[in-house]
C-alpha cells in the first residue's frame, strides 16, 4: 500500500511539475521565491510537506526545507497574525489563541480540509480490545490502574506518554482534554512519539501491559494500520475501531479537522489565496486523500 501510495504521489509530481495553477481565469505557476510562506500544527507538518512538493513540482526532501512549522499550534497562528506567515494548515485556534487574534485585528479564513485521529494503541498479547473514552480517562488519570478493570486480564497498566510539545501529545491535550489531571509519567515512560511506543511495546517482557497513543496517518505509515504489525494493535474506542472510513464518517470520535488558513484580506491572485484555493480544490483533497488523512466531509 505505501509504494502504491508513494507511485500515485510521485505521478502527481511529475504531472504537476511546471504546470500552472487556475484562478479567476488566470494563470498562476509557484516557483521558490513566490511560494507562500506556510507553517501550522506540527501534527500537519508532513501533509505540508506534500501539498507543497506537489505544488512546486519538487522532492519531497527539498519541500521540507520550505515549509516551516512551529513549535505549537498557537505560535502558528500568532505568526500569520504577525505576518511571519502566509497559510497555515493547522488545527481550529484554541480560546486563548482566539484572543489573540481578535487583539490583532486580523480577520482569518479557514476552511477544514483533513481530519486527524488520535489511536490508542498496546501490545498484540493484550487480551483487551476496547474501551470508552471515559476509561481512557480513567487510566491517565490514575483512577484505573488495572486491565482487568477494562476487561483485560490481570495486571497492572503501564502508561506511556508522549513528551509534552510532540504532535501526539498536543493532539492527546485537545481530545481527551484532561489537563492538570494528567497523571505525570516517570522519564522512562516518556516516549518522543507514537512510533516509539511502538517500538517499545516491542522490546520489552511486560509489553502486554503497556498502553501508549500515536497519530493514525503515522500508525498507516509505520504499517499499523494496513495489519502488517505483529507487535501491536488498536483499540475501539466507543464502540469504533479506528480507520479512514470510521473517522471520515464520525463514529470514530478522537478527531480534530485540519483547516488551511489564511488572512482574509489576502488578494485575490496572490500566492497565499491560490494555494488556499487549489489546497480546498478536487486536486488539493486527491493529494490530502494520498497521503491516507481521512477527508472532511462537506
């Protein structure tokens, strides 16, 4: 699946390379010097990645030297309201970020694009296979400390983390939302990603009582998703096991949209509010649909 994935990307580039972009009936070509200047969330930094080498007709490994996503989510926003930044493909501002952009007077436009997901994953001698979001709740706030509580076997839980700025962890702070009630893992715990828990959960005896989280395009890149892991699995959670087509429809509910951003008073024709276009385009959600994030669904 990931070469096929990688053969239609790479067609695309070579389709797209030195072709024009349409607007308002005019013609419109990105070069490196008019590309727009994008960051975002860093959960969206590889589909930044893709939408600009698509754009540019370029390597995937010259785009990343484009693109320039922050630390956080907030400090992407602070920086388009700023002018650091020209388009940001990023999650929905959060209140305090909302503030501010009212004080800075910028009016932003938005339009949601992808769908992230946040998976729930342990090792594949875990006899457990679901749980509610209230039990996720419950396991990283320290009141559910056993598998067989959730009707697994028994055994004490043992909880990995994400560390604190990672993609996963700002993901895991806004759907799960438990803020200071996080039980605050031991540094060996503390992975830098879900692709290291996976590796984790891996190598260690005890594995079978560990559970740790990660992004679903990360767990389809490692091969999770597509079933060609023998170490871990996912959990349903509420009932839906997570996929393209459970998160797409809703029924999987640990998701954020993905917006693309820009000022509303970008010109029309300007490289921001072409790439804006093109990214909201048939051709922008063949290149999001490519890079396996689950499609909004208008």
């Amino acid at each position: 699946m990931k070469k096929i994935t990688a053969l239609i990307l790479a067609v695309c580039l070579l389709f797209l390379t030195g072709c024009t972009f349409s607007i308002d009936n005019n013609s419109f070509k990105f070069t490196n010097e008019n590309f727009p200047k994008m960051g975002g969330s860093p959960t969206a930094a590889e589909l930044g990645k893709a939408i600009t080498a698509t754009a540019l007709g370029v390597k995937r490994s010259d785009a990343e030297a484009i693109v320039g996503f922050g630390s956080t989510t907030a400090d992407s926003y602070k920086a388009l309201c700023d002018g650091k930044l020209d388009i940001l493909i990023a999650y929905e501002p959060d209140a305090q970020t909302e503030k501010y952009i009212n004080k800075s007077g910028k009016v932003l436009e938005m339009s949601p694009v992808a769908t992230d997901a946040l998976v729930f994953i342990c090792s594949e001698k875990n006899s457990a296979d679901s749980l509610t979001l209230n039990q996720i709740s419950g396991i990283y706030t320290g009141r559910i400390k056993n598998w067989s509580e959730v009707g697994g076997s028994d055994g004490e839980i043992l909880l990995y983390q994400c560390k604190k700025g990672s993609p996963e962890q700002e993901l895991f702070d806004r759907v799960v939302n438990l803020g200071d009630r996080l039980t605050v893992a031991t540094n060996d715990v503390i992975m830098s990603s879900g692709s290291q828990f996976i590796k984790a959960a891996a190598k260690y005896d005890n594995s079978e009582n560990a559970i740790g989280y990660a992004l679903y395009n990360q767990l389809y890149i490692d091969g999770i998703t597509g079933g060609n892991s023998a170490t871990v699995k996912m959990f349903s959670v509420g009932g839906a096991l997570p996929s393209k087509e459970t998160i797409e429809s809703g029924d999987y509910k640990l998701t954020e949209d993905i917006y693309v951003v820009i000022r509303k008073d970008a010109l029309s024709g300007s490289p921001e509010r072409v790439l804006y276009n093109w990214i909201c385009s048939r051709q922008g959600s063949e290149v999001i649909a490519n890079e396996n994030y689950p499609i909004v669904q208008q």
